[in-house]
C-alpha cells in the first residue's frame, strides 16, 4: 500500500483535545499542491480569544492572515486548533498578533505572510496589529482586507 501525503497528520481526521496553550498546539502542514505559483490562501478567524495578561480578563479580535506558499500550505484543523490554544493564554494583543505570524513563518517558509489582527476596544480603545513578511511578489492578486474600523454603536 502506498503512503498518501497526508500520512503523517496527527489531527485531520482524528478527535484532537484544544491545546492548553499556543506553545502546545501543534501546527501541521502539507506539500503545497500548486508549487512554484503564487497564489494567496486568507484564514479570517472573526472570533479569535485571548486573555489580558494582568486582569484575565477576556479579549476579542478579527483576525486575516493571508500567505503566499512556498513547498508548504498549513493544514487547516491544526490552525483552528492552534488559534483556539489562545483562549485560556494571557498576552497583550502585539504579542498574540505576532506570536501567530512567527509560528506560521516558522512552520511554512512563506514566500510571503501577513496578519491583520482587529482588536475589539479594551479600556474604550480598539488596537488593531498589522505586519506582513516583505514586499509580495509582483503580480499576484493580493484582496484588501476590508474590516472596518470599529465604530461602536453608530
């Protein structure tokens, strides 16, 4: 019997627990089936958890992450499960917002990444954290984001 190139998932498929913490959570990845294009792949997380790390307090954001691969695409149930490690994890917004990128640039070797984390208010201020890798390569269709900024009640 020959191996699939997904023989050596460990979550897809099988009932996974949510990490503890994003430092547990195991990020998966799979040979990218469209090597040497550029293309890009968006995750929006719309409810993303994390905790204040001084009053523990819950906090909330939206986050986008697009990427352009390389030999690697992430596999999907292990980001879920990555980005849902975050909910019991007490760190300021920055620090979450780039913790995600740099386990995903770790991981994958994109030829390019970036996030946009929309932070709900905390103390009546929204932070919103943004980064990308570099310059994307030139001619790839790269959509804006289009979260809007947060305007309360009106």
């Amino acid at each position: 019997m020959t191996e699939t190139p997904y023989a050596g998932l460990t979550q897809l498929g099988h009932q996974v627990r949510q990490p503890p913490s994003p430092q547990e959570a195991k990020l998966e990845r799979v040979a990218n089936p469209a090597k040497g294009k550029h293309y890009v792949i968006r995750f929006t997380c719309p409810e993303f958890t994390s905790l204040c790390p001084l009053t523990w307090q819950p906090d909330f954001a939206h986050l986008v992450i697009d990427y352009i691969a390389d030999d690697w695409i992430v596999e999907s149930k292990s980001l879920k499960l990555f980005l849902a490690s975050y909910r019991n994890y007490g760190a300021f917004h920055e620090a979450c917002s780039m913790e995600i990128a740099q386990r995903l640039i770790d991981v994958l070797s994109p030829v390019w990444l970036r996030i946009g984390a929309y932070w709900y208010p905390r103390g009546g201020m929204p932070i919103d954290v943004f980064w990308q890798s570099g310059e994307a390569p030139s001619g790839v269709w790269i959509p804006p984001q289009d979260v809007p900024g947060y305007r309360g009640r009106g």
